[in-house]
C-alpha cells in the first residue's frame, strides 16, 4: 500500500465525518490538507507518495552516483564522455527517447564507454504528469525501443521528466520492468549558470548515497565540463567515491 493510498483511506472518513455533522470548516480543512499533500508528492520525489521513488542509494561507504538528463546532445554529450573517460567515472544518462532516435552513434558510444542509459520519456513533455496510463505506456515503450535499437541494452530505470509522479507513474513503470529513479542532491543546472553555485547546492546536498542529478542536454559544452570538473574535484576533495548508479543501488 502506498503513502498516498493510506492517506486517501484517512482523508476519506474524516471528509464523512465533516459532512455528516455539517462542519464545514472540518470538510474544507480536510479537502486543503488532502490537496496540499498531493501537490507535493507530485512534485518532490523525496516523498515517494505514489509509490517507490528511489532517490538514493546504499549508504554503506562513501558513495555517490553521478547522473545526467536530458541527453543526448551532440553539442555537449560528447565533452562531458571525453571528461568522464579521462576521470575514470561512470555515469547514468538519462536519455530522451526522440534525442536517441536522432543520435544512434552517440548513444551507442555512451553505453559503450561504461555509462548506463536510462529512459527519461520519449519527448519530454511538460505535460508528461497529465498522460493517460495508455499514453505513458506507449510513451515509456517507444523510448525503451529506441535506447534498445541504437544500443543493444534496454533501460532498466525511469526518470519522469521533471520528476513529476503520480500512480500512473508507477503503474506503467511496474507494467515494463522499470524502477523508478529521482535524486537526492541538484544543482539546478537548467537555471543557473555559474558553475560555482551549481556545485556548492549539490555539495551542501551530499551524504552517502547520494543520487546527483545534472543535465547534459540543453547546456553549453563549456559550461557543462567546467561544472562537472569541479564537482568532481569537490568529491575527490570529500573523498567520496563515485559509483555507477546500478552498482550503489544494489
């Protein structure tokens, strides 16, 4: 059973009861209560409202796991590869479905280089949270196609974009074998542009386990190997080991 389940079972019998005595501030306090926990268990994944969102791994060790959305994007995918192979780091790419029909090499090389590539949606719709269960179904399937046909692997994790949830989420998620995958630490990469600052809110994020969540698509190559470089020295400077998300999540 999950949380938003448990809370629908209180919420109802206490919306029964208010309206059963005709006590409208209780009903109306009940609906507001009800409405505001369910605005933020679609918006913050930390909540896991609707079902497993797992946003962090094993905390045993001094681990973190490095990932990446919105990819590929041949302006800037390939800086960031080239970085991680110098570094020796792994990462989990969390790929759009249309983006890795129209980069069949690139994601190829990703996989190829030790990475993980995810499914992230096949177009990334802001209106994504609103799909039927039939829609996001075909959405999730396609992309999984997609990643499967330009790299031999299929996904084995979903990212919801903008890690917006709802039941139907992981309804479909469960229906196609994927494990539903948030964070724990964000830069917010897509609204900052300093380097600097991006780090410093992923680091003040940190502990063991840590899933961090950056993007590879839609930023500058510069900006995105610079950030990316100095959080990784940050991580070096806390010892924290970097580890392939599949390998801290077991």
């Amino acid at each position: 059973m999950t949380r938003f389940q448990i809370i629908t079972i209180l919420a109802l019998p206490l919306a029964a009861l208010a309206l059963g005595f005709g006590n409208l501030a209780l009903l109306i306090g009940v609906l507001v209560a009800f409405g505001l926990i369910i605005g933020l268990g679609v918006t913050l994944p930390q909540l896991s409202l609707f079902g497993p969102y797992v946003c962090r791994g094993n905390p045993a060790g001094r681990c973190v796991a490095l990932t990446f959305d919105d990819g590929p994007d041949g302006r800037s995918t390939p800086a960031l590869l080239e970085l991680l192979r110098a570094e020796g780091v792994a990462a989990a790419f969390f790929c759009i479905g249309e983006r890795v029909a129209a980069n069949h090499e690139l994601a190829a090389r990703i996989v190829r280089e030790g990475h993980l590539l995810e499914n992230h949606s096949y177009a990334h719709s802001n209106a994504t949270n609103l799909f039927t269960v039939a829609r996001l179904k075909a959405e999730l399937t396609r992309t999984q196609a997609a990643i499967q046909q330009s790299t031999g692997m299929a996904p084995q994790y979903f990212r919801p974009p903008m890690g917006l949830s709802n039941p139907r989420v992981f309804r479909c998620a469960r229906a196609l074998g994927l494990q539903v995958i948030g964070w724990s630490a964000r830069g917010l990469d897509t609204q900052s542009h300093d380097p600097e600052r991006i780090v410093a809110r992923i680091v003040r994020q940190l502990d063991s386990g840590a899933i961090i969540l950056l993007h590879d698509g839609n930023i500058p190559a510069e900006r995105l190997v610079v950030t990316v470089k100095l959080l990784l020295a940050k991580l070096k400077e806390r010892r924290y080991e970097i580890v392939r998300l599949d390998k801290m999540l077991k």
